[in-house]
C-alpha cells in the first residue's frame, strides 16, 4: 500500500472518527432536553462503549489490549473523563452546539501551558502568541457583555470544567501511553462512568421510554465509533496528524444545530471561533513537526 494511499485512510477514519463523536454530542443535547439525570447518561455512555470496545477487541483477537497495566493511575484519569462527560452533559443542555464546540476547543492552548508546567515543555513565541490569541477568541466568542447571549453561565461553567478536565487529562495520558494502549484507556475510562452513573442510580434513577433508551444506545455506539475510528487512523499515521481533523467537528456542529435546532451562530461566535482555531491548528501543526500527541481517548 502507498503512503498516498495510507494518508488517505487516516483522514477518511479521523473524519468519520470526529463526525461520529459530533453525532454522539448531539444525541447527548438531545437527550438532556428530556431531564434524564447526567449520571445516567453517563451510566449507559460508559456500558455501550465497553460493550462495543470488548466486541471489537474480540473481533481483532485479544481482549488483553483491554487490561490496564497500571490501574491506579487509570484510575485518576478515569475520574477525570468521569467528571468532564458529566460536565458535557450539563453544557450541552445550556449552550448550542456550536458554541459548545468553539469553547472547548481553548482546550489545546490550556494543554500547551500545563504541558510546559508540569512536562517541562518549551512554549516558544509563536506558540505563547497563538495561546493568547486562542484565549481572546474564547471572549469575543462569549461576548460577555453582549446582551443577548446564546446560552447562560452554568453552561459556559461546565464548559470550564470541561476543558480543565481535558486538559489535565490530556498531559496526564502522555505519561500513560508509555505503558497502556489506547483501547485500555478508553475501555478504563468506559468502565469507571458505568460503575459510577449506575451506583448513582441507586439513589435516582429516571423511568426510561423505549425512544430514549434507543436514543441511550445510539449514543453510547457513536462514541465508541468514534474511539474505534481514532484506533485506526492512528495506525496509519501520528495522532498529531489525526487531531488537525478534530476541527472539522465545529462544521458538522454547525450543520447539525441548525438542521435540528435551527440555530445559527452569531457574529461573535463566528469572529471568536475564527481565531480559537486558527491558534489550534498552528498549536496543533507545531506539534506533529515535533512529534505531540494528539487527543487523549
């Protein structure tokens, strides 16, 4: 096979990868307009996606790609993917699609900074430029003191803890990649929010229809689409390189939110977004010259 050919699979699979993670999203904000607990959103999230991921696993021959080699430090970055899906949960039930996608896409830039805190790595000029930048366009996009904001501060504050989440998350996993694969961190992570939203289940737990439980299975099978997709296009090339594509998902948001919401975003999303990823994608574009890694599953 030509490398043509190979880069060409590794962008239809990070495509599809960051198209399916979209539809996951937007079943999720669909979701939460019926008042299910985020919890147990989280609960079936976490069972579909094991399930998907040990059937897939199966399928490849060996389920050991699944086993943690170090269960403890999974464990905290479990916690952390626990608490930034709940948080999800919770801002996509109060900010649009798109502007959900826009301010969490600061997350490169808060990964950059605590990668140079705590890993030790240089921040040169363009990338310390292209962080403020990125920084800016979150304000512009929120436009603070406008007086007609699309969506309201508790989720423009699950959005924070989001991206706090992920950020930690993300330098954390450049430790753990040393010794775990990308499937085990997933399938841990998948593990830890079933154990936890069904536990929490115990203490509440909404009656489901059949129309949400369809919806609650289709979710949890977009994401782990999504991370199967990921797998796959990482094999084919860095997943620095894969990552540029994950900006594609501020399209599909878009296209989405207004064939299902109507929503349209507004100038200063549109000014503010222009800049989170043009900052991104020159982060981004630094970082699979020197070799970064790319999302964290």
């Amino acid at each position: 096979m030509t490398a043509r050919a190979t880069d060409f699979q590794a962008i239809v699979l990070a495509v599809t990868c960051f198209t399916l993670w979209v539809l996951a999203d937007s079943t999720i904000k669909l979701i939460g307009r019926s008042g299910l607990p985020a919890y147990q959103v989280i609960a079936f999230m976490g069972l579909v996606m094991c399930a998907c991921l040990a059937a897939y696993a199966r399928a490849r021959g060996s389920l050991a790609v699944l086993w943690p080699t170090q269960p403890r430090r999974q464990l905290v970055r479990s916690c952390l993917d626990l608490t930034n899906n709940l948080c999800v949960v919770v801002a996509l039930r109060h900010v649009p699609l798109t502007l959900f996608y826009i301010l969490i896409f600061s997350a490169p830039m808060v990964i950059t900074i605590l990668a140079a805190v705590f890993l030790k790595e240089k921040i040169e000029w363009r990338k310390g430029l292209a962080i403020v930048l990125g920084f800016a366009g979150v304000v512009i996009a929120v436009d603070p003191f406008g007086t007609s904001r699309p969506g309201d501060w508790i989720g423009y504050i699950a959005c924070l803890v989001c991206v706090a989440c992920f950020s930690v998350n993300m330098v954390w996993s450049r430790v753990l990649t040393r010794t775990e694969t990308t499937e085990s961190l997933t399938f841990f992570s998948g593990a830890v929010m079933a154990a936890a939203g069904f536990a929490m289940m115990l203490w509440h737990a909404e009656p489901l229809t059949p129309r949400q439980l369809v919806a609650l299975l289709a979710m949890g099978i977009f994401c782990a689409g999504g991370s199967i997709c990921f797998f796959l296009a990482v094999k084919h090339t860095s997943a620095s390189t894969v990552s540029l594509y994950h900006y594609t998902q501020l399209l599909t948001g878009a296209v989405v939110s207004y064939l299902v919401w109507r929503e349209l975003p507004t100038l200063w999303i549109l000014l503010g977004g222009s800049l989170i990823v043009a900052a991104g994608l020159h982060i981004a574009l630094l970082a699979s010259r020197g070799g970064g890694m790319g999302r964290a599953l």
